[in-house]
C-alpha cells in the first residue's frame, strides 16, 4: 500500500518526465453513472489522472471506475500498478468552469441552444439539468444574439466544509479555476485550498480571459508564494473549447503554456521546475503542435474531446463486462493518450500546410 508521501512523489515524477495525461470530467459534471464511466475505461486506456467535481459522491463514483478498472484490467486489458491520481476541481465565482446556464424570461423557444450542449443538459421543454450543464456557453453562443436568453449563475460551494470530505473520499489533489481579474478573493480562495491539503499537490487553472500576461505571471507568483514546490499551473488556452479536433483550436493552449516557460520558467530560477499542464482547447493534436512548436509541458488534460470520442458507447458498456463497445472506447482513449504523450508513428499528426502558413 502506498503511503501518501509516496503518491506525491509517483505525482510529481509522471510530471517530471511530461507523462501526464489527465482525464478531465467536468467541474460542474455532477452526473456520478457517467464519471463512474469515463473513468473507468479512461483507466483501462492508461490515464494516469481525473479532474473531477468537488463532490463526495462524484469522488466516490471515479474510485469505483478505476477500482471496477483495475479488477477487469488483470483480466482482459494490460494490468494497472498504479491508481490515477483524482484531482477534484473548485472554481471562483465567474470562472466559466464552475458556472450554471439557466434560461430566463427573454426566451422565445427558438430551441435551438439544445442540440448546441454538448452534455445533453437542456431538456425538450428548455430546461437545464443542473448537474450537467458544464459551463461552456455553447447554448448562449447558439441563442439568437439580441436577445440574451442565456444566464449563468455560480456553482457556489463551502469549500470549508465540502473539501476534506473529498480528500477522504480519495481526492489526492485539488486545482482551483482562477480565470478571474480579482486577485484578493483569488488569494483567499487560494489559502482555502492550501489549507485543505497541506501536502498534497495543488494546482492552479488559468487563462487569458480577463488576465494580461503580465497579470497571469503575476498570479503565479502569487499562487507559488503559498503553495511553493506543490504548485501545478494548469495553462489553459481557450476554456472548454475542445469540441473540434484541429490545430488551430489548441493553438491558445500551446500559447499560454510558451508564455509561462518564457517568460518565467527561463528567466526565474524559482520556477525552472513549474510543473505546467496544457488545457482548454486540447485535442488529439496537442501534444504534436507542443513538440513541433518546442513548447514543453508537464502534462495535458482533455475534457471536452477525450469526452466525446467515448460519448457513443457509453450505453453499451456494462461495467465489469467485456464488449465490443468496451474495446472501442478503450482503443479510443488509448490512441488520444498516446498520440499526445508521445505522438505518433508515421508522422500522421504532421502539422498541415495551412497551419504552418498561419504562422509564416
Ligand atoms: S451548452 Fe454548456 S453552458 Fe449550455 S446548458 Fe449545455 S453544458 Fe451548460
Ligand atoms: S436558443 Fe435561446 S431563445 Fe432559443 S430556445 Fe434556447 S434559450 Fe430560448
């Protein structure tokens, strides 16, 4: 049995060497059947890493994925010698991750906004299950313009109370979404999560929203001054904007992650060993475009893609029984895992002449 020094330690190796692959779920994805699911055949496909919702009942439903993953993988699939390492994710008030749609009165029941959600949130006589809805605003994009039909409201929880009850679950690691321009409830959201696990890793998700780059170098700083050699920076391109799978929608991925190594991890002996995870707009193509680019990362975390490539078979999969549909979704996810650790054979992720004309 591994002792917790030892899982931070196996953590932080997988980031040392760029082997990191993580799976993320959903902050605002409440739906335990499927993250029970996603982790389950994201295990048995390699993933060594979830991002799940801040939720006793959610940790609880990935424990049981990768513990059904582990008994079949001995089985039928290559066994598993380490567990993936469960991250859940908690996010400040008007961060996109931890946001609630709701439609107001303004609606004029065009309906289109339901084929737009990706998690099959917004029922036929518009309303929207909370514990799908992931923020992405895809319906507020597909809504008439004028009309602002579309609301959000925050996902507010007593991170006092609701973390430690994630660590005991099985929470090893807790990121906290901080795409916001307010450094002060930052900062307080911040020791909140220090404090909830004082030795474990801790990441910190950010983007280029409200954030200059300066302030986004600043905010690190801020964030390293607490958490110290414990912090991850998730680099976060475009915020769950990874439905289409090319290179042009990762490219603000690989982006903020070259602004983070140039302008801090060369220039600041402190952090030459910041460990930085691409997300927001990742694809099977990241990892490739990172390498072509020369940009290094720790680690890349998928939600919007790595969801959808498994989406179809989902009702098929019985879980603890082999079936076809079990083989397709594992090979799946194993293709998009190994594609971005460590790319492919036969260059076929080769960068095409119109993305390297975007940047002659
Ligand atoms: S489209 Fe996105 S923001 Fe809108 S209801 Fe669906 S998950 Fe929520
Ligand atoms: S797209 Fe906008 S106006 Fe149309 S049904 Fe959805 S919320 Fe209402």
């Amino acid at each position: 049995m591994k002792t917790s020094v030892d899982r931070v330690s196996y953590y932080q190796e997988l980031l040392s060497n760029s082997s990191y692959f993580k799976l993320v779920c959903g902050a605002g994805n409440e739906d335990a059947n499927e993250v029970k699911q996603l982790t389950y055949i994201y295990t048995l496909a390699g993933c060594n890493g979830f991002d799940v919702s801040a939720s006793p009942r959610i940790v609880t439903a990935c424990m049981e994925g990768i513990d059904n993953a582990i008994k079949i993988s001995n089985r039928i699939f290559s066994p598993i010698t380490n567990r993936p390492i469960i991250t859940v994710s908690v996010g400040m008030p008007g961060d996109h991750h931890v946001r609630k749609a709701f439609i107001t009165d303004s609606c004029i029941k065009c309906n289109l906004c339901i084929p737009s959600c990706p998690t099959d949130a917004i029922t036929n006589s518009l309303d929207i299950l909370e514990n799908l809805c992931i923020g992405c605003g895809n319906c507020e994009s597909a809504c008439p313009s004028s009309i602002n039909a579309i609301n959000y409201k925050h996902d507010f929880k007593e991170l006092k109370q609701v973390l430690p009850q994630c660590v005991l679950a099985g929470a090893e690691s807790i990121e906290l979404h901080a795409g916001v321009p307010n450094d002060e409830t930052t900062l307080e959201e911040w020791l909140t999560v220090c404090d909830s696990l004082p030795h474990g890793m801790l990441s910190m998700c950010l983007d280029r929203y409200h954030m200059s780059n300066v302030h986004l170098l600043e905010r690190i700083q801020m964030a390293h001054k607490y958490a110290g050699e414990r912090l991850i920076i998730q680099a976060d391109g475009i915020p769950i904007s990874g439905s289409k799978n090319d290179f042009n929608s990762t490219l603000q991925a690989i982006s903020i992650a070259d602004i983070i190594n140039k302008e801090l991890k060369l220039k600041d002996r402190k952090f030459r060993k910041l460990p930085i995870l691409i997300s927001g707009g990742t694809n099977m193509h990241t990892g490739n475009l990172a390498r072509q680019f020369k940009v290094p990362f720790s680690g890349i975390a998928i939600g919007t893609h790595a969801r959808k490539i498994v989406k179809e078979h989902l009702s098929s999969i019985v879980i603890g029984e082999e079936n076809v549909a079990l083989h397709h979704a594992v090979n799946a996810a194993n293709e998009l895992i190994e594609n971005n650790l460590r790319g492919i054979k036969n260059n076929q992720n080769k960068p095409n002449n119109s993305l390297l004309e975007l940047f002659e």
